[in-house]
C-alpha cells in the first residue's frame, strides 16, 4: 500500500452532505406535483371532489355534499376510499350500498384512515385531505427512495423516476393508496438496509393495510432471514403482519366476510392479461370485458407489454445466478405477476398500477448488480449472501458467499479494496 503522502495519492474530497444531494431533485418532485395538482384540478374547476371521479352507481348520497361532484356511469376507484374514509371504524351497517365489495375495499383502510384523521373527522374536508395524504406520500416515498439510492451509490436523479412512475402518478391523480404504500414499502427497505429490522418490520406492516399485495416485501425480507437461521430478524419482519391479518379477521367479524373471499378474478394462467391486452392491441381479438378499443398509442404500449413480460420473465430466472435477498423480492413479485388475468389488464391504469412494485423491485435488482463498481457499505453484507435452493434451512452464513455463479457485489468491493 501506498504512505498516505505517497504521488498520485491526492486529497480526498469530503463527501457531500445528505441536504447538498437531495434538496435539488426533492425541489423537481414538488414543484412537479405543485403543478400536476394545478393541471389536474383546473380541469374539475378547482373542485377537489372531481378527481375522485364519483359515479352514481350506488345510492351513496349519505356522503354527498352540495359541492360533490358527481358523474353518471360507474367512477373509478378512489370513490371507494372516499366512502370508507367517511366510516373508517366499519359503523355503518349496511356497507354492502355503498360499496361494490365491501370485505374487500375495507382491506385497504390505511389511506382513507390516514384521510380521515387529517380531516379531524370533518366529511366536507375529506376531499382536500385525501389530495394531502397523497401528496405527502409522495414527498416521503421520495426521500425514502433518495436514501435507498445512497447506501446504493445509485444516481440521485433515479428518485424522479420514481416520484413520477405510473403507480405514483395515478394514485395522485385518481386519489387512490398507491402513493401511501410506495412510500411506505421504500421507507421499510431503507430502515432495512439500515439494521433498523424492527421499525421496517411495522412500517412494512402498515404498507400491507394500504395496499395488500405488498405482503409479499416482508414476507420476502423474513422468509430470506429465516433461510440463514436468523430467526430474530425474521421475527421482526413477520410478526407485523399480525396487524394486518387481525384487521382482516376484525373485517371477517363485522362483514362476515373475509377481503379474499371477495377478492376480484385477478389471476388466470401465466400471462393470460399480458396476452389479452397485446391481442387486444393489435387486434387479434375484441374486448370481453366491456372496455374500449385502443387506438391512441398502441405502439407505445405493445412495447410496455413486451417489456413488462421481459421483466416477469427476467424476475422468474434471475435467482438461478444469483439469490441474494433482492433477487428474490423480484422473484416473488414476478411469480405474481405472471398469473395475472385480463381483469388486471383491462387498461393502461389497472396494470400500470399493479405491476408497481415489480418495476421497484427490478431497479432494485439491477441496483445490486454484484458488477456494478459502487461502494456498498459493510452493513449491506447480510442482504447481499447467496442462499442456495437447496441449502435453505441447513446453515447460517455470517458473510457474503462470492461464486462463480453469483459473487456477492460488497465482496467484491471489499477485494478490490485489499488489492
């Protein structure tokens, strides 16, 4: 090794601040939504019911209000988490007239809770508090996707990419849970890689009650630990998920009904919904679901098909290199993706949404590359060892294993570090 006063060993340059790095890309995020509002609200008259896009399908004018927009047809979702944010404690008994599936809707409670205690109960503020949780959802997922991008080495303007990603944006736009469990599945994974495994645990927890599919990041961050026999960290991320499943048994007391059971059909055979809405696309079939035929864009969104079946299948086959615990976060999100059914797929919004999660956990993926050349922290090492299939449950192992097969990207940091 060189003295440190060795030629060519220049002074180092102090690491720039967490401020100095974030505040210009989280300034774009708000301004950028500072003006989304703008756009979004002026087209409904700056009456923040419009988003919400309330139909009159179901006889629910209990919760209308002389300024509630209303519109003929059926709506769209966010009408649901309005409802619910008017009786979030399930006092109402007959829920069943103003919502589709009660059992169901009521398994998302978090976002329309968090709506409602904004609000301090006030119906009339409901719609602006439903705006505001949103936004503020998006301004933490944003910071918590900065800091995952940190202890990454990652760019810090891939933060724009997920600020303004398509689940994001709807969720903003539509006033639905999505921004309120993307921020919360980012805030978990940044406790995580932080050793914070307790909090992340109830963070992730939280997330599972905005937005259900996202059991599968803390199922996956314990299933992976318990495959090392650390059965402490496992705990942390699995006991959480006692809130949600008691909220779904208290759900089963008072509907008699459990949110699976009236679950929609979502799933069908392996890429039966990317299938049908290409088919649809390109005109191989009509619509069987009542929707409209694409004719703006069609290119552009055969391509995302194409790619988003190229990340299923990416997702499928990655931990045959390599099965760290990022990996097979993007494995299990895959695996759900793959059954998905021409209900998930009716449109750009249904399965833009859905496969939110696995786009995050494919740039998570290729962040952890084990051949990229960014300095990963030492703390890193216990998500990054390989865990052979057919080894899981028989050891622990205390470092990051560097193969042939799948080196470990901290080890190999580390040995550039000796040479």
């Amino acid at each position: 090794m060189l003295p440190p006063d060795a030629p060519g060993d220049g002074p180092r340059a102090e690491p720039r601040s967490w401020l100095a790095d974030a505040w210009l890309p989280l300034t774009i995020v708000v301004l950028g939504y500072a003006l989304i509002v703008f756009v979004t609200l002026r087209a409904f008259d700056f009456n923040p019911s419009g988003p919400i896009r309330i139909g009159d399908l179901l006889p629910a004018e209990r919760f209308w209000t002389a300024e509630t927009r209303v519109d003929e047809g059926v709506g769209y979702d966010g009408r649901w988490f309005f409802y619910i944010a008017h009786d979030p404690l399930l006092r109402a008994p007959d829920p069943e007239s103003f919502l589709d599936l009660p059992a169901y809707r009521y398994a998302r409670i978090l976002y329309p809770v968090l709506a409602w205690a904004l609000a301090l109960g006030q119906p009339a503020a409901l719609p602006w508090s439903l705006l505001a949780v949103n936004l503020l959802a998006v301004v933490g997922g944003a910071v918590a996707c900065f800091d995952l991008l940190r202890q990454f080495g990652g760019s810090r303007w891939l933060t724009l990419g997920y600020a303004f990603s398509p689940p994001i944006l709807i969720g903003v736009t539509a006033m639905l849970a999505e921004p309120t469990s993307f921020a919360l599945v980012a805030a978990g994974l940044a406790l995580a890689l932080r050793g914070r495994h307790r909090t992340a645990g109830v963070v992730l927890a939280l997330a599972v009650l905005a937005r259900e599919p996202s059991l599968l990041v803390p199922l996956g961050l314990g299933l992976y630990a318990l495959a090392r026999w650390d059965w402490k960290r496992g705990v942390a991320y699995l006991l959480p998920l006692a809130l949600p499943i008691g909220w779904h048994v208290w759900i089963w007391v008072k509907l008699g009904a459990l949110p699976s059971a009236q679950s929609p059909s979502n799933f069908g055979v392996p890429f039966g919904g990317a299938y049908y809405r290409l088919g649809l696309l390109v005109g191989w079939h009509g619509p069987m679901l009542g929707e409209p035929v694409p004719t703006k864009n069609v290119a552009a969104e055969a391509t995302i098909i194409v790619v988003s079946a190229a990340i299923v299948v990416i997702g499928l086959t990655k931990v045959v290199e390599r099965r760290d615990v990022f990996a097979w976060l993007l494995w299990l999100q895959a695996a759900l993706a793959l059954g998905t059914g021409p209900l998930v797929w009716a449109d750009l919004y249904s399965y833009g949404r859905v496969l939110g999660l696995l786009y995050f956990a494919y740039g998570l993926m290729l962040l952890t590359n084990p051949r990229r050349g960014t300095g990963v922290p030492t703390r890193l090492h216990d998500w990054t060892t390989f865990v052979p299939g057919r080894t899981i449950l028989q050891y622990p192992l205390a470092v990051p294993v560097t193969s042939f097969v799948a080196p470990a990207f901290s080890t190999m940091k580390r040995t550039e570090r000796q040479s």
